[in-house]
C-alpha cells in the first residue's frame, strides 16, 4: 500500500521551454474626481460688510446707545436741568418784592429759563454730527451700514426723540419750579390747558432748535461754525430790529416778530407785538425751516465721501 504525500511536499509545475510571460494590459489613471471649488477668504474691503447689513431699527437702536452714552450729552443736559431752575430763582427774588405780581409772571420766568436751555441744545443738537467727523467714527459707521440715508434718518429719529423727550420734561420742570416760587397775586390766573400748551411747545421748539443744528453741522462738518451760525440766526434778527426800531409795520417790528427768539417767548404767551404770529404758526415756519435745511443735509450726506 502506497502512502500519500502531503500537498505541499508535491513540486510546483515549472513554465515549459520558451515560455515568457504576457505583458499585461496599462490601465488608463483614474482621473480625480471633481470636487467645489473652495473659495478663498477674502476680508471685507472698504464699503463691504462681513455680515448682513443691519436694518433700520438696528442703526436707530444704535444710534440711541451712542446717544446716550456720549459724555456731552450727559453734560449738556445736566447743565440745563441745573441752569433753567437756577434762573427761576434768580428772576423770582427780583420779582417777589413786588407789592403785586402778575399770576402769568412764572410763564415769562420760564421763557428766559428756556432761552438759556437753547444756548446749550443747540451744541447737543450739532455734536450728534460733528462728532463723529471729527474723530473718524462716521467711517466706522458707514461700513458697518453702508446705507448713508439710513444712517442719517436714524440719526434725525434720535435727535428728535431724544431732544424733544428731554426738552418737554426740562421745560415742565422749569414752569413747576417758577410756579411754586412765584405763584403771583395779580389779574387773572393762568388755566392749566396753558401751562401744558407752554410746556409742550417749548419742548418741541427746542428739539427743532436742536434739528437746526444739527441740520448745519452736517453740511459743515465742524462744531463751531455750526453752532454760530445757529446762535446768529437765534439772537441776531431780534438785535437788529431793536436796532432799527420796532415802530409799527416797520422792518425791525418784523425781523423781531419772526425771529427764533420771539418764537421761543410766544410759545410762553408772550407776543413781541400785536401783529407777531402766534407759537403754533412759529412752530410751522419753525419746522419748515427745519425741513429745508435737512434736505440740504441729506444731499450732502448721500453725495459726498466720509
């Protein structure tokens, strides 16, 4: 009996005589696969925001912050919450050893109070502008909103909240204290529907004051001449015409009745003359003055660089 061997004992099958061995078919590269292209990042130029450009009520909630965060306007503000009450009480120690004083004596106390509240909202109203040129922020800010009519409307909706915000409680303060020291015991009393008139009026004729300002500085682009040029218009008609003489219908009679110091007063109930407007129509050439000048503003502001 024949015993097998193991498989791997067996030799292996050697190639015959001349034998050579094919050569194998070159396979063709695979060509790689197509992939996206992957863009190259880039940093946002001049003009081109990183992110989605902002809204309008995100520009006006930023507005407000950069508002109320600025130390001149904290001090603007502060000066006149101390100076019109401050001037109540000086005119009330002239006037209370009176042996009668009018009841509507506290009102014209309250329009000089006011009047010293325009020397300093007129430079709060021009610093929301001149600021930022001068410091270079308003190029900061029109690449982060690099729509310039948005940023300056946000600017204006600011202004005139803020203003007329602060200026009606400035201006009730003022009436309350003048009333309380000077209560009078002369003619007739004033009615409440007055008082809440003068105070609601002169609030907003300080915040078209400050618009004003505002208005300048921003064709200006500089806080001194703006603030000038504003002061000009607030107290220089009123000298001429004393000057000039304010005989009836004459020029001097008209430049003090339609100046802006005459309108501050006549929104107190105090007229210059018989024929000077009242303080609703001074509000209306107030405001339309207002809206002229702005318009100015805006053409400049779109059309020039930062």
């Amino acid at each position: 009996m024949t015993v097998s061997q193991p498989y791997s004992s067996y030799p292996s099958p050697q190639p015959g005589v001349g034998y050579a061995p094919q050569p194998q078919p070159m396979q063709a590269p695979q060509a790689p696969q197509p992939h996206a292209p992957q863009q190259p990042f880039r940093p946002a130029g001049p003009g081109q925001p990183s992110g989605p450009r902002p809204n309008i009520l995100n520009v006006i909630a930023a507005e407000w912050t950069k508002l109320w965060t600025t130390r001149a306007t904290i001090w603007l503000l502060a000066g006149a919450l101390v100076a019109m009450p401050a001037m109540d009480l000086f005119l009330t120690s002239h006037y209370s050893g009176n042996a009668e004083v009018r009841h509507d004596q506290f009102l014209t106390n309250s329009a000089i109070g006011a009047l010293v509240a325009v020397l300093l909202f007129v430079p709060f109203g021009t610093l929301v502008i001149t600021t930022e040129y001068t410091s270079g922020m308003i190029r900061n800010t029109l690449i982060t909103a690099p729509r310039r009519f948005q940023v300056l409307t946000a600017k204006v909706l600011v202004l005139l909240l803020g203003s007329l915000l602060a200026g009606t409680v400035l201006c009730g303060i003022s009436v309350m204290a003048a009333k309380a020291l000077l209560p009078g015991n002369f003619a007739d009393p004033v009615p409440t529907s007055q008082v809440i008139q003068a105070i609601f009026g002169a609030g907003l004729f300080l915040s078209l004051c400050a618009l004003l300002s505002f208005a300048i500085g921003t064709l200006l682009r500089r806080s001194a001449p703006a603030i000038v040029i504003l002061m000009a218009l607030i107290f220089l008609p009123f000298v001429i015409g004393i000057m000039a003489g304010a005989s009836s219908g004459s020029l001097g009679e008209k430049l003090m009745d339609y100046s802006l110091f005459s309108g501050l007063f006549a929104q107190f109930g105090n007229q210059m003359s018989e024929s000077a407007p009242s303080a609703g129509t001074m509000l209306e050439l107030v405001g339309l003055a207002t809206v002229a000048l702005l318009g100015g503003a805006y053409a400049a502001f779109v059309l020039r660089d930062a």
